[in-house]
C-alpha cells in the first residue's frame, strides 16, 4: 500500500514540476510520509489522487502556496471533515485553456463535416463545450479572433492547422457522473480551489469561462458514459457532425472501463457515428498511444484512435505530429 501511494505521488510531483512548487513539495512530503499513507489507507484507490487530496485540504483551510507541514497539519488536525469533502466531491476541473490545443481538430473537422454537434466526455459544468466563443493565440503561428470571447493561448510547434475561422457549433452537450451546474456558487467555488495555488491566470481564465457558460446552456446527461455515449451520439446527430471528445478523464477509469469505453469509440467511428477526439496523459489508452515516444508533462492529443499531437495537461502547449491537411484522412472512421 505504501509503496503504491509513494509511487502515485512522487509521479504526481514530476507531473507537477515547473507548474507548482507547491504541489511538487506537497506530493514529495506525501510519498515519503507513512502516516499520511495510512490516513489515506480507509479511501477507495480512487479517491487518493493528489489533486483531490490537496483541493480538499485548501477547502478547509490548509494554506496554498506553503511548505508539507502546513498540508500535514491540516489533514492531521481536519482529517474526519477533509476526508468527507474528499468522498463526496471529485476532481472535475474543467480546464477551459485546453480549447487552445483541441480547436485545431475541431476546426478542420467542421472545414469539411459542416456543423458540428459536440459531446464531452466527462463534462463537469460544460466549459469546454463552447470552442467558439473564445479567441485563440497560437504563437508563433497565428491568431484566430471575432468571437468576442476571452482569448486562450497555447504554443505551438509543427505543422499545426491553425483555423481561419471558429467551428460552427449546432449542438453541445455531454455525459458526467456529477454534472455542475454552473450557477451554482458553491460548484463553481469548488472549481476553483481545483486550480493549482500559484496559477492566477488559470484562476482568471476559469472565471472567463464560467461567464462564457452561464450565457448560454448545454445539454449534459448525468451517467454512467460507457451506458449514455451511444444514445448522445444519436441525438446529437439530428443536429450536425457529432464529435466525441474528452481531456484527462479516461484516467478516472479503472483499466478494463478504459478498454471499454475504446472499443465502444473504435464501434462509433467505424460505423460513421462520429468523430473522435482524445487528450489524455500518455498510457491511459494505450491503443491510442501506441509506441508513440511521449515528452514529460504532455498528453497525446488523438483523432478517430490515432496520435495527432502532444499536448500541454492545461493547454500551454500544442505539438504537432501530422501535417495539416492529413488530419482530416487519419483514423477508422468513414467521416473524413
């Protein structure tokens, strides 16, 4: 049990490197502290990922930025209250920045599929359903405004298809096992004790996002995804072009629900149902990933099951693999 808790938070803490020094110092004292091991040792698996270990501590006061003592304290002196935030919340963060790195694909779907008609996996509030009404700056490579939204910005390297103009979005909706409701005060306060403590900007960049979202609704089914996708797929295509995507969420599976839930895309795009595009860490599916070498701190953005680009986890950063153009033909599917 020790070593595993070890293992999962010294990777944690390499994750975390050069995002947060905080959580970096956190997750090292964790890995090496045998009595916070057993204080996690009475939650499910699941429930003892850092994230949400550390959301919980700072929602009931723990002080961030700050050195492990202050974490320990807290989870010492709090234990009984954090441990009950941590079985009844979850770590749906709702990364809005990764819109930068994700938008490309959506763009040269729409070029040539028409309107798209978007299904998120694991959509928390929504943010990340509405690519159109944010602007983008790709630098080096271009720009991309008029949505009189706030602008996301990632780098860029590659061949990167920077779009000339937002996808035409007919249709957002999405499946989550805890949908939030973005006018609810508490859910959104929750969202933002997820941000990591030193990035003010990820901090101003999910309020932005939260405005985008309460201006205009979405349809998000509370589910199971593995038993709700199929039917989504089909309401959204009356609409437009249904693309399935999702980012750091098929990581919360447990490993035979990930291999499930792959076969079940692999189905749907084979059979001309939809689009598909994931961005997750490196392994979590490994089909998509494939012998891929992946750089730290990246994930592998993939198109219908094949990698197209590497990723930065919050959106900073988008590399490209493929040329342009070839985007639109990768992958099993009957759309392109």
């Amino acid at each position: 049990m020790e070593g595993n808790v070890a293992n999962r938070y010294r990777e944690f803490a390499a994750y975390a490197e050069g995002d947060s020094p905080c959580f970096v110092d956190w997750a090292l004292g964790v890995a090496g502290d045998p009595e916070i091991h057993t204080w996690l040792a009475d939650l499910p698996r699941i429930k003892q990922q850092p994230n949400l270990l550390f959301a919980a501590a700072r929602w009931h006061g723990a002080e961030a930025p700050s050195d492990y003592s202050e974490l320990r304290r807290a989870l010492l002196a709090d234990g009984d209250a954090i441990k009950e935030t941590i079985r009844h919340r979850s770590t749906q963060t709702n990364e809005a920045g990764r819109l930068a790195t994700l938008t490309p694909v959506l763009a040269r779907i729409g070029r040539v599929s028409g309107p798209l008609s978007l299904i998120e996996v694991g959509a928390s509030a929504g943010l990340c359903l509405f690519p159109d009404r944010f602007d983008y700056a790709w630098p080096p490579a271009g720009a991309l405004s008029g949505s009189g939204g706030p602008t996301l910005t990632a780098s860029v390297s590659g061949p990167v298809p920077i779009p000339t103009a937002h996808p035409e979005i007919s249709w957002r909706g999405g499946v989550d096992l805890n949908p939030l409701d973005v006018d609810d005060d508490d859910a959104m306060t929750w969202l933002t004790t997820l941000v990591w403590p030193e990035q003010e900007d990820r901090r101003a960049r999910l309020s932005a996002a939260i405005g985008v979202a309460r201006a205009e609704s979405a349809y998000i089914v509370k589910g199971d995804l593995l038993e709700e996708l199929p039917g989504l797929v089909a309401q959204a295509r009356v609409h437009g072009t249904p693309v399935v995507f999702h980012s750091a969420v098929i990581a919360y599976l447990e490993p035979g629900a990930r291999s499930r839930f792959h076969d079940v895309m692999v189905d749907l795009v084979g059979a001309g149902d939809c689009r598909w595009i994931s961005n997750e860490a490196p392994g979590v599916l490994p089909r998509v990933t494939g012998s891929t070498d992946v750089p730290a701190q990246r994930f592998v953005v993939g198109l219908d099951g094949i990698p197209v680009a590497f990723a930065h986890p919050h959106g900073h950063a988008l590399d490209w693999l493929v040329p342009g153009e070839s985007v639109l033909s990768v992958g099993p599917g009957t759309l392109s």
